[in-house]
C-alpha cells in the first residue's frame, strides 16, 4: 500500500475516533430519500456527516492483468433543514464534495465495461451535490447540482453490491459525452416529485447533457452549454408498506449521439440527433426465512443500439439478511449483472478489425457487516465472463475487502 494511501486511511481512522459515531448512508441513499410531511427534528438542523470508504482489490486470474489496487472515496456532507435554521419553510438544503486517489481497477486490471467497484474513479477532489428542496403541495421540488442515481434507478437492495452495474444500469451509464449526471461527475439539474395516490410516486427531471467538461475531467461545472443538449428523464414508482417496490423509467438525451450505423466523410462514425432508452426496477418484500429476511430484484435496461455500445443489460440478485454469523447489519448477497453490446457497434468494431464478444457478464458474491459502531466490512469477489466485451481478454476474477468509516454531528 502507497504512504498516500496509508495517510488516508489514518485520517480517516482518527476522525471517526475523535467524534461520536453516527450510521452514514451513502451520498446516493442520503439524497434520495425524501422528507415526509413530519420533519425529524432530533438534533440540530445542521447535520454534518463524513465517510470514508476504502477498497483493496486483488486481480487474481484473467483481466488485462494480475495484480492489486487499492481505492479510496472520502465523501463529506453538511445538511440544512432550512426551515428550522432560517425560518424557510418546507426548505432543505445539501453540500457535498469527494475526494478519490487514482488507481484505477477496471481500466489497468480488470478490463471490464460493467466497472468492478463503485468508487474507481479518476482521482479528484470535487464538489458532488449542491442543491435546494422545496417541499410543494404534496410534493417536492429539487434544483442545483444533483446525482441522478440519488433519484432515479433507486433500489435498496441492489444498493449491497460493490459493482457499478448495480447502481446505475450500464444502457443508462453511458449516455451523453462524458456520461450522465452520477459519481464523480455531476451537473444541473431540476427534479419535480409528485405523489398522485398513495404508495405512487412520480419524478420528472431535467439535467445537463454533459455534465462536467471532458477537457477538465476532474472538475464540476456549473454552467450549461446548450450546444450540449439535455438528459430528460421520468419515473413512476409504486411501493407498498411491506416493501414490494416496482418502478418503470425512461429517458431521452436531445444532443449529438454517435450513428454506428453511418459512417462520415473518411470514415469516421457519424453522429445523429438524440437517443432514448428506459428501465424497469422490481424488488419483492423481505420473505423471512427463520429469523432472517430474504430480498430479491430484477432490473432490466434498453438503450438504442445505433447510438450506444450497450443497447440491452439485466440483473438479479438476492440479500439474505439478519443475525448470520453473529456481527450487526450482516447482510449476504449475490448478483448477476449482464450488459449486452448492440449489433450495430459490433458491426462498427468490425470495420476497424475487432471482433467484441456479444456481452460481458459479472457474478459478484457479497457479505456486508458491522464489527464495531464505527466500522463496517464487506468482503467481495467478482467473476466476470468475457471482460471488456473483448474476445482476447481471459475471463477475470476478482477479491475485495471494502471497508467504511463514518461519522457525523448537529448543531
């Protein structure tokens, strides 16, 4: 492990021993949820948290090479109930920034397109969110710089697994010239949330087509560029008490997508006005087994494959959770995610002499646990079948050990 590395992880030691522990939800599961009529009023209305989350990988077999990697992401948050701070009523506000080193996984060993871990990212330190609720009639209203996956393509029990794919789908992932508006890199946005019958839950969202800017690829912009275009996106969600949740998705992006069915003057791959695609998320309510308590989801993905190298993905999986082995919040789980290249960039990769296999397929096998108040562990081992989508890639398996460290205080 690089001193940088250990550094890191030091600090971080030191923060959560020096203030009170206080379980952290992730950026994305802080931000999504929403306030209910009756505001939570322990504490202070400034909430300040931070986690630290650290991964230490190891490519065992297959990939672009074997070897190790360790991640980190420092996530620090400070939360506003505005109306108790400032007298605004109905008003929340949150600011959040990230730090991350820069060994990356996927790219120098794995080799996979579905992204091992959800936290490898170029290294950065960065602004995440900034933005304003406003609950309305019912409702709520949102603006400012916001993560798309903390509103949309949101499912608890996906939330356990460490691969990218399980957050946002891979046909969603991919859209716009530097990608949607999710980790690292996020943008403008305005989200409008209704709620039309009880247990019925509709978002409608505009965000920035390209958010950030590809030649600084590190930085967060707040402006618009309308040459860009915009990523329009809506969802209808139905969850019941007991917790069966069903939610269908769509989306359009209005810039300038690649055409892998035409080619421009010399060769190059054309390009072609706006794209679609959509999702549909299933997660049955938890069906005790003993003491324990099992879940299970589904999701399935399209984009439009003349535009995008991924045109289909799925996913399934189950967490078994409860007392397993005896720690706290344990939590079991294993996935299969899958992201299928479309036959239109297959035929595109043709032309200049490669030859990409139909999908990459991810097995992932997860054990999430708390041996201390402060401290959470989650062993993790991946097996990935055709990494890359690339025929001369053996098939990669991976081991890793994700570790957090949170903490947080009100005034």
């Amino acid at each position: 492990m690089t001193p940088a590395a250990w550094a890191s992880m030091s600090s971080a030691a030191l923060l959560a021993l020096a203030w009170p522990a206080a379980a952290q939800d992730t950026a994305e599961q802080r931000a999504g949820v929403e306030a209910g009529p009756e505001r939570d009023e322990v504490g202070g209305p400034f909430q300040f948290s931070v986690m630290y989350t650290g991964d230490l990988w190891r490519n065992a077999r297959g990939g672009r090479r074997r070897g190790g990697a360790y991640l980190d992401n420092l996530d620090v948050a400070l939360e506003v109930d505005a109306e108790r701070a400032f007298g605004w009523r109905g008003a929340t506000i949150l600011v959040s920034g990230l730090h991350n080193n820069d060994r990356r996984l996927s790219e120098t060993l794995v080799g996979d397109l579905q992204v091992a871990s959800n936290i490898d990212t170029y290294g950065a330190t960065r602004l995440y969110e900034a933005w304003v609720q406003q609950q309305v009639a019912g409702g709520s209203l949102k603006a400012g710089v916001v993560d798309l996956n903390s509103e949309f393509d949101v499912n608890e029990t996906r939330a356990l697994f460490i691969n990218s794919s399980h957050g946002v789908g891979p046909e969603l992932s991919q859209v716009g010239q530097t990608g949607p508006s999710i980790f690292p890199i996020t943008g403008l946005a305005v989200r409008v949330l209704g709620r039309p019958a009880p247990d019925w839950t509709v978002r409608l969202a505009a965000f920035d087509g390209a958010p950030g800017d590809p030649r600084r690829p590190r930085r967060t912009r707040l402006h618009l560029d309308g040459r860009e275009g915009a990523l329009l996106i809506g969802e209808i969600a139905h969850g019941r008490a007991d917790g069966l949740r069903i939610a269908l998705g769509g989306w359009r992006h209005t810039g300038e997508m690649k055409d892998f069915e035409r080619r421009a003057p010399g060769g190059a791959v054309a390009t072609r006005g706006g794209s679609g695609g959509g999702y549909a998320v299933v997660e049955t309510a938890p069906q005790p087994v003993g003491d324990r308590a099992l879940r299970l989801f589904a999701r399935a993905g399209a984009a439009e494959g003349r535009s995008h190298p991924v045109d289909r993905s799925l996913s399934a999986g189950a967490v078994l959770s409860g007392r397993l082995i005896g720690f706290e919040e344990e939590a079991l789980g294993f996935a299969v995610s899958a992201a299928r290249l479309g036959r239109a960039y297959r035929r595109a990769a043709g032309l200049v002499g490669d030859t990409p296999a139909r999908q990459e397929i991810n097995i992932e096998l997860t054990y999430r646990f708390r041996p201390t108040p402060w401290l959470v562990l989650q062993p993790d081992v991946q097996y990935v079948i055709d990494p890359g989508a690339d025929r001369t890639l053996r098939n990669a398996l991976a081991f890793g050990l994700r570790f957090e460290l949170s903490a947080g205080f009100s005034r």
